[in-house]
C-alpha cells in the first residue's frame, strides 16, 4: 500500500511537473512575438534590416518613437481614444445591464418573444451601407456619437450579463421584496455588488474593443483632430512608407535619420497595447471570477 500511495504521488509530481512545463513554454511563444516588437521598437534601422534583432535592442535608440511623437498627433489621438473608450465603456455596461437584469426575471411578461426576437439581431445584421446612410441621415457624422449609438449594447454580452443574474439565489431578491425594497433598489444595491467579477470582465471586453476600434472611426470620424489612436498610428505608418517611396533610389540628407516601416510598425504596436496590459492587472482578479460562470457553485 505504501510502495503504490509513493508511487502515486511520483506519477503525480511528475505529471504537474510535465503540466508546468508545457504551460510554462506556451506563454513563452505566446509572448515572443510581442517581446520582439518592444525589442524592435528600440533597435536602429540597419539591425532590423539585417535581422539582427531577436530577443534585446540593437544598437538601442528611440528613433521611431521620436519620428510618431514629434508633431503631437499621437497624444492628440490618445486622448480621444480614452474619451472614446471611458464612455463608451459606460454605455456599454449600462445599457447592458438595464437589458440583461429584467431578462433574468422570470415574472417579466413577454420574456419568451424579447429573448427570441434579440437572439434574432444577433443571426442578422443591416451592414455597412444602412448603417453609414442611417448614421448620416441622423446628422452623426464627425461626432463620437456615430460611434457610441450604433454600438450601445453587445448581445452576446448581454447573455453572458444574464446567464450570470440568473444564477444567483433568487431568494436573496425575495428577501429584499418582503422587506419593501423595489426592482431599482433590488438591482442598485443587491445585484450589481453581486455582479462584480462578471462586470470587471464585460468591462474589460467592452474597453479592449473600443480601444481598438478602428474601421468605425475611419468610416465616420472625419476631422483630424478627432481620430482615434489606431488611425493616427496607421496614418504615421504610411507617411513613413510614403517618406522612403520617395526617398527610393535618393541620397539621405546630412543628419537625416532612415527610419524602416517595420521599427515604426513595432513602436506604433508597443503605443497602442501598453495602456490595456497597464489596465489589466488591475481587474484580474474580477475577470478570472467573471468568466468561470459555468462552474458549479455551492
């Protein structure tokens, strides 16, 4: 009995031994690629083209973050994506969360046909030409608002929002029923506590896709000085392709410093990730509670 509990626990030590490691190198190729870029970010010119840079800087310089920070552009679309992502953001998880707590009721009259006929817009889409001549016909066009109103409410989100309500007791709501408190003081101060972890991760998702958001922006938002981040890096990318196109064939002037596409594109990637892996800690803890909902609780 002695000789196979030993054995047991070796064949158990070696199996985690086995699971850390083949965890261990999955996040290491998965962070390779982003490692390279940061590493690339600060490598000159001729050790990226040489394929030289791997794992640390060559020749480490900030060439490419000077030529994206030096006309001001880069913070001008860094603060209209925060705004774009802080309030949109809140729409989001309001509008989310007035349509996921009714639809987790049971008493709600109509449930059935509402449930049916949401899931129907999730099976079919108006697409791109409704949606630009609706946004237009509203008179939306170089205003944030093309970009918060078509986009208030995630339904797959939603779902998620109130596949979670419904699996908290329902007799903490009775309680709070018998003891006067109504639907808005149920959700205000007993449901929305209860919902933290699934908040902080819908949160983080809303947030992560409105921080990318890049076509809408393109699509509605004229006005330089009101683009997002994302379409001020892909415009620096291409005037930096643009500058050696025409440059191509030409003597560098004294002083002039050749930047490649790929260090910029590397330094434009290290930009635009850093405040969503800054924010992420923070909410770890929620979204790892938040998007464990099918496990079985006690």
């Amino acid at each position: 009995m002695k000789r196979n509990a030993a054995a047991a626990a070796a064949l158990s030590s070696m199996g985690k031994i086995i699971l850390y490691t083949f965890l261990g190198l999955s996040s290491l190729i998965a962070l390779f690629p982003l490692w390279y870029e940061v590493a690339a970010s600060f490598s000159s010119s001729r050790a990226i083209t040489a394929g030289e840079v791997l794992l640390w800087p060559i020749e480490f310089n900030l060439h490419a973050y000077d030529r994206l920070f030096d006309d001001g552009q880069i913070l001008i679309g860094l603060r209209n994506t925060v705004l774009i992502t802080i309030v949109g953001t809140a729409f989001n998880m309001l509008m989310t969360i007035l349509a996921a707590y009714p639809l987790s009721r049971r008493r709600l009259m109509g449930r059935s046909g509402l449930l049916l006929f949401i899931t129907f817009t999730m099976l079919f889409v108006s697409g791109i030409i409704p949606s630009f001549i609706l946004v237009k016909t509203l008179g939306l066009m170089d205003t944030y608002w093309a970009l918060w109103l078509p986009s208030l409410i995630s339904t797959y989100n939603m779902f998620v929002m109130k596949t979670f309500m419904e699996g908290l007791p329902e007799e903490i709501e009775e309680s709070a029923a018998m003891d006067g408190a109504g639907d808005w003081r149920v959700l205000m101060q007993i449901m929305l506590p209860l919902c933290k972890p699934i908040i902080a991760s819908l949160s983080l998702f809303y947030a992560v896709g409105w921080w990318n958001s890049y076509f809408s922006v393109l699509l509605y938002i004229t006005k330089t000085t009101s683009q997002s981040l994302m379409v001020k890096l892909y415009q620096m990318i291409n005037q930096v392709d643009a500058s050696l196109l025409n440059n191509a064939g030409g003597s560098e002037g004294a002083g002039q410093i050749l930047l490649t596409p790929e260090g910029i594109k590397a330094a434009a990637i290290v930009i635009a990730v850093t405040p969503i892996l800054c924010v992420y800690p923070f909410l770890q803890k929620h979204f790892v509670k938040g998007v464990l909902i099918g496990s079985v609780k006690g």
